[in-house]
C-alpha cells in the first residue's frame, strides 16, 4: 500500500516521537501574521518618536545643504553623511531589529 493512503490516526507514541524531532504541523499565515502583528505593534510604538526625529534631522541635513560652504569640504560632506547614517539607523532599526526575532525557523529535517 501507498504510504499516503493512511486509514488511521497516529498513536500518542508516534506524536511524541514526531513532536520532537520538530515535525510539527505549521500553518505558514501563523509566522506571518505574527510578523505583521509585531511590525504593526513597533510602529504604533515607536512612530511618533521616528516621526519627530525624522523630521528634525531632515531640518538639520536641509540647513546643512542651503550653507554651500558647509557641504562643499570633506569634512562637511563626511558631517552630513554620518548625519543621514544616523536618521537612517534611528528611522529602521527600531522597527527592523524586533521583526528579526519574529522569523519562524524551522529546524533542519532529514530527508533520507
């Protein structure tokens, strides 16, 4: 008989035994869904405050720009590159680092 056409149920045994060798039924909206919920929990978290010093950085990278003298050394330009870096890591990381954790992995099956 084909090893598909199973006519009963497994037995507690079986379970256990597949339980833990992490063969576990997964539904894949579940990570998802936990993915989208943790993303959605660190925006309304951390949004006003990314907000608010979004836009103070851009006031500051945009005054840095209309002073020509400022930006046309090298030491202006690395300024306002380590300015930009510093919005950009304080904009994504917040809202990056937490969903890191939320990615399922499952764990490595043998398959011989």
């Amino acid at each position: 008989m084909a090893g598909s056409d199973k006519t009963e149920k497994p037995t507690p045994k079986r379970r256990h035994e597949a339980r833990s060798k992490g063969q576990v039924a997964r539904s894949p909206e579940l990570s998802g869904g936990a993915t989208l919920l943790g993303g959605l929990i660190g925006v309304i978290a951390f949004g006003p405050k990314i907000a608010t010093d979004a836009g103070e950085a851009m006031q500051a990278i945009w005054g840095q720009i209309a002073n020509g003298s400022a930006v046309t050394s090298a030491a202006g330009l690395h300024g306002l590159e380590q300015l930009v870096m510093k919005v950009v890591l304080e904009t994504v990381a917040p809202i990056a680092a937490p969903n890191t954790t939320l990615v399922s992995r499952r764990p490595a099956t043998n398959r011989s």
